[in-house]
C-alpha cells in the first residue's frame, strides 16, 4: 500500500486535499519493475545463450522457466493443421465469439489503413510518401498467468490488415499445457507459424532468428517484466511497438453508476496481474464509500481474489476530489492505460482529456468490453506512456518511404538552393551533385 495513504481497507483512500497527496500519488503510479537489476542481468544471460547456441539454448530456458521437459524444437513448433484441429474442435458458442470478435476487430483496423500519397508540383516535380508494409512481423502472446487469445486477435488482426507477409507468434506454455482458444485464434487471424515458447528467450529468437525460429522485423506484444525487458533490449537489432507493463484503469466517476458495477470494473484490470493498477476518482464522497463498500462486499466472490486484493492493496486507489476539472487534470496527470468516464455527459468531458491509452465513454462502456471485442485494439500504452504513444494498430506494422521525382526544371531550380547550402556545409560533392543538373542554358 501507498505510504501515509490513509487506509480503511484493502485500497486506499486518498483526497487531493491531503497534505502529502502528490508524494502519495507518485508511489502508487511508480512501476519499478523494469528497472530491477537482477531482470536486467537474467534476461541479457538468456539473451545472450539464445544468440550464441540457438535451438538448444531455446528448449534448455524454455524446460527451465516453463516447466517443460522436451528435447528439440520440433516440439515447441505447432503447423496450421494444429491451429485449424484446435479451431474445428471448439463449441460453437466459443467458436462463434472468436470469430465475431475478429470481425469487429478487423473492421475497424481496416479504418486505420493509411493510404500512399503524392502530389505534383508547377514544374513537374512529383513529392510523395509510399507505405509498405513489414516483411515478417513477430507478436508476442502472453501465456504466464493466464491465456489471452483475445491478444492473439489483437496482434495478428492489424498486422494482416498492413498487409504484413509473414506473422511469427510465440507463446508460452506453462508445464506444456496447451490453450485451445488460443490456437484457434492463431488460426483465425492468419498466423503463419507459432512456436510455443515465451519469456525473453522467446524475444531473443524472434530478434536473432535460430535454426528454427525466423529472424523477423518487429517484435509487437505485451509480456510481463522478463518480456518487457528482452524487448528493450533487442531495440535497434528489431523494431518494437512499445513497452507495456501491467493494466491498469482509471475509473472517472459523476456518482451516478452503479457502485458495484465500479466495483467490478477496477477488479477486471486488478485480476490480471499483482501489480496491476485499479484507481477511481469521483468528486462525490458519499459514491466512494459505497464503491468501497461494494468492493469489500465482492472481493471475496472473486476466483482471482489473491490477485485483485494484491493489486488493490499495493497499487489500488479511492481518490476524492474537489470537482469535474480537478478530476481531468488528474486524469491526464496519469495518462492511463484505460479511462472510463463513467459519467451521464461523457462528450462534454471528452475535449479535456489529453493523455489516455482508450477512453470508454459512458456508464454502459465496460472496459471489459474494449478487451475483447468492441473492436479497437488492447494493446495500449500504460505507466504514463500515454503521454507520448498509442494503441498497437495497423501503422505498427508499416513503414513509410519518401518519394522524390524531380523534372528537369525542378532540378535545376532545387539544384541552386542545394548547391549553397551545401557549400555552407562544406560539402563539396553535394554541391558539385546538384550543380550538375543546374540548367546551363
Ligand atoms: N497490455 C495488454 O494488452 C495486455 C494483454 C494481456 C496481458 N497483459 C499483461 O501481460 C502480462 C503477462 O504476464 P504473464 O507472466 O502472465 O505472461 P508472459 O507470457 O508475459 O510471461 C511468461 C514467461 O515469463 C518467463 N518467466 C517467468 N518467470 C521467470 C523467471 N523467474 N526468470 C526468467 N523468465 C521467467 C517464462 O519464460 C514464461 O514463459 C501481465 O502483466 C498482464 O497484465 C497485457
Ligand atoms: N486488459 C488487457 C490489456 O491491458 C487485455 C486483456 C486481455 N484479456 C483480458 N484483458
Ligand atoms: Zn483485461
């Protein structure tokens, strides 16, 4: 728990108006995680073992850290014919969800799409921007915890809609259990090829490429602190989307919801993970005592209890505050991950909102509902990196190139501009370049 944070349960309850409130705040928003040392020296060993041996050094750490006991790559390795087993073998209703998801989730990456562009100019000089898409893109699938074929959705749909070739995922399975949910989406989504490892020997493979694992061009996924790490790491020999740590939501409340409906949105973020971060913020004091009520009442309904209090109790917070406008710079103080405005006009406070992974709005938009199947990715920023980056989509998995077409007279009059600044620079093959195209006539 927050020190000083005054606590009458399992989550503190905090007030602007505390004397140490912005002390109390910047510890609970404060994730170590990625910076702990001794991840740092594991992670650049296992690194280190999967550039240098490969294969082997990829069975021995994913025996070691998941449980396993296999003997060749072979049996990491799953073939479309599995993916496709897994899809067929589904009940109906799990295989009917799957799929209405993937179609709410590619429609609405297929708005994201961004075109090539070119425009021509009175000489003739064509100027533009072509996008193409990545050769071979790697998605990560977290797999510790819990299973997220959602996140397989999540990862592979935008990647298909760039119009990526070749999409490489990698998962964990803990003490070899496979999820068939998350094959199926493998299947669904377009994956080419799967590889059931995790962890930052998994990153490794995808960055350096093995015997059997394909270099690729970019790692995209969330993972928890080893892939987080690993993925920091190989920056520079791959490209990355983001570093995203644990969920979190931000709750924004006008005290007209349901408080056990409150109660039960901060817990969907609090389940995933111990350091997960679940805060609510209202400007009506009498509403944070019945969602503290309303939590105390269900958290031990909870299969995921010892996750949620954990989270609740380390990272969780009630924070009261003086009005509307305290409350939006304190939401965009946070940048959170996920921000519902749980609030009768949510248009109105929309404008005012600067710093947000996904904003819900209204009492009915469930975040719940965003990580599934609303349609826009879950893949976001969090820790505050809202401030500066966005959801995983499509332009992740593209890159642009700039098109330059000059005419003749348009090199001859750009060719005089180059030639002096170059000159200025003292570069006197980049002057001499242009001069030579400079009109003589
Ligand atoms: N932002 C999102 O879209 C999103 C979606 C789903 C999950 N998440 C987050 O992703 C994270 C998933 O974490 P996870 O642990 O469940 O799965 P994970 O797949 O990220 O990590 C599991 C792997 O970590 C490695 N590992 C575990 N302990 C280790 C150790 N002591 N030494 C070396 N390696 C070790 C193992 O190789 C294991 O396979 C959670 O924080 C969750 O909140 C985020
Ligand atoms: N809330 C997670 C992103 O922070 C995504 C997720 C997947 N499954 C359930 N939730
Ligand atoms: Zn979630």
């Amino acid at each position: 728990m927050a020190e000083n944070a005054e606590s009458r349960g399992t989550i503190a309850r905090l007030s602007t108006t505390d004397a140490d409130f912005d002390t109390t705040l910047e510890a609970l928003l404060a994730w170590e995680g990625v910076s702990d040392a001794q991840v740092r020296q594991r992670v650049d060993e296992i690194l280190h073992a999967v550039r240098t041996r490969g294969d082997a050094a990829l069975v021995e750490t994913s025996n070691r850290f998941d449980r396993l006991s296999v003997s060749s790559m072979a049996e990491l390795t799953l073939d479309k014919a599995r993916l496709r087993q897994a899809h067929d073998g589904l009940p109906a209703e799990q295989r009917d969800a799957l799929a209405l998801a993937a179609e709410r989730i590619r429609a609405y990456h297929e708005h994201q799409k961004p075109e090539s562009w070119q425009y021509t100019e009175a000489n003739g000089t064509v100027l533009g921007q072509k996008v193409t898409p990545l050769d071979r893109a790697g998605i990560y699938v977290p797999g510790g915890k819990a299973a997220y074929p959602s996140s397989v959705l999540m990862n592979a749909i935008p990647a298909h809609v760039a119009g990526v070739s070749e999409i490489v995922m990698v998962v964990p399975t803990p003490d070899g259990v496979l999820n068939e949910l998350v094959l199926a989406a493998a299947y669904l989504a377009g994956v080419d090829q799967v590889f059931t490892v995790g962890g930052a020997q998994a990153v490794a493979a995808l960055a350096y490429g093995t015997e059997s694992v394909p270099r690729v061009d970019k790692i995209v996924g969330p993972g928890n602190i080893y892939v987080a790490t690993a993925k920091r790491a190989v920056f520079g020999q791959v490209g990355i989307d983001m570093i995203a740590g644990p969920s979190e939501i931000l709750v924004l409340s006008d005290g007209g919801t349901d408080p056990e409906w409150l109660a039960m949105d901060l817990f969907s973020q609090a389940e995933h993970d111990e350091d997960a971060q679940a805060i609510l913020v209202s400007w009506d004091a009498d509403h944070i005592a019945d969602v503290e009520a309303a939590i105390e009442r269900l958290l031990p309904t909870m299969e995921r209890e010892p996750i949620i209090r954990a989270s609740l109790e380390k990272r969780g917070a009630l924070i009261a505050c003086a009005d509307r406008e305290e409350a939006l710079a304190l939401a965009n103080r946070i940048a959170p991950e996920h921000l519902e405005l749980s609030v009768d006009d949510p248009e109105s406070l929309l404008p005012g909102i600067r710093h947000a992974g996904a904003i819900f709005m209204g009492r009915y938009t469930a975040e719940a509902l965003g990580d599934y199947c609303a349609g826009p990715n879950h893949v976001l920023p969090t820790s505050g990196t809202a401030r500066f980056s966005s959801p995983l989509g499509v332009y992740d998995f593209q890159k642009r190139s700039s098109i330059i077409h000059c005419s003749a007279e348009g090199a001859s009059t750009l060719g005089r501009t180059a030639s002096v600044l170059a000159r200025g620079e003292s570069l006197t093959a980049h002057a001499r370049s242009a001069e030579n195209r400079i009109r003589k006539d």
